[in-house]
C-alpha cells in the first residue's frame, strides 16, 4: 500500500536569521531598481537645482547692483564651483539610490523565488531575508502563512492515509462484487493522490 509521506522537518524558524549565502550583485531587478534611482535622483536635482536657481538670481543680482564688481566676479566662480559640485553630488545621490534601491529589490526578488517554491507545492520552504533587508514583517507573515498551510495540509494527509487503510481492508473482502471492487480500488488510488504534489 502507497502512503503520502507526510514528516515535517523541523524548521528553523528565528526571522531575524540571515541567510548563509549573501548577495553579492547590487542589481537584482534592473526595471524596479532603475525607476526607484530615476525617480530620487530626479526629485534631489530638481530641489537643489530650483534651490540654486532662485539664489543665483537673487543674490546675485543683489552683488551686481549694489556691491563690488570684483565680489560679483568672484560670485560668478563661486557658481561655477557650485555646478561641478552638483554634479558630484548627484552621482554620490544615484549611488545612494542603488543601494537603498538593493534593499527592496533584494527582498523582493527572495518573496518571488519562495512564492515559486510554496506554489509548486514545497510547503517546507521558508522565505530567508538577510539581516538589515525590509519588508522583515512580511517575511514573518509569509512563513506563518506557508507554516498553517503546511499543517493543514499534514492533517488531511493523515485523514488521506486513514481513509485508505479502510479502503484497502474493504477491497480485501472476498464478498465484494467485481464492479465494487474495481470502484474501491480507484477510489483508493484517487485517495492515495491526494497530497502526491506536496512537499510536507
């Protein structure tokens, strides 16, 4: 007689565990990481830039009109200076971006790898973010989702394997018609199924 293998591993279930491999690539989904650095980027040079513009304008023209020339000269290097160091520090903002944007994307990617997993019927895989990751809740949720799952399932492979002990003792009487028998024996087989695309 077939049974459902039913053990259930014992899970190491601290959330706060960081996974043994770490990642390594900052680049884990290129088109939600490339929208999140586009967008901080965009929204940091259009404060600084307005920021620069209105006081090139005002200040400016208040060290034109009622100062040195020589001040307003050295007003002009100033900006100069000013422009280089905003670009500099737009690169060191698309940089900060990436790897805050690695923060999301990293867990992201992982929830997608265990949802694939649970779903292709593993329900002793647990999703694993590293120390520091967001979205650490969801993780517990998740895996307290996939472990309820997991018990369900468990108690109705345990009712799966009673039910056909039963029917195996019922196919066994010799008083069974053929038609009868044939019905139990696929019954018994649908039964024996049940839970064959689980991992538990």
């Amino acid at each position: 007689m077939a049974h459902t293998h039913t053990n259930v591993q014992p899970q190491n279930r601290d959330p706060f565990q960081p996974p043994r491999v770490k990642r390594k690539i900052v680049i884990i989904k290129r088109g939600m990481q490339s929208k999140f650095v586009f967008l901080v980027t965009t929204f940091v040079l259009i404060a600084v830039t307005a920021i620069g513009v209105d006081f090139y304008y005002h200040f400016g023209r208040e060290i034109q009109n009622f100062m040195d020339p020589s001040l307003y000269e050295l007003f002009q290097k100033d900006s100069y200076i000013f422009l280089v160091k905003l670009a500099l520090y737009m690169v060191a903002v698309t940089i900060f971006a990436v790897f805050a944007s690695h923060k999301l994307a990293g867990p992201i990617y992982r929830f997608e790898r265990s949802a694939r997993a649970v779903g292709s019927g593993d329900l002793t895989h647990r999703a694993r973010l590293r120390t520091g990751d967001e979205l650490m809740d969801f993780q517990d949720e998740f895996n307290l989702m996939v472990e309820s799952l997991q018990r369900l399932v468990t108690q109705d492979a345990h009712l799966a394997m009673r039910v056909s002990k039963q029917l195996t003792d019922l196919i066994s009487d010799r008083h069974l018609s053929a038609e009868a028998h044939q019905r139990l024996a696929q019954i018994k087989s649908d039964v024996d199924h049940l839970h064959k695309g689980f991992k538990i």
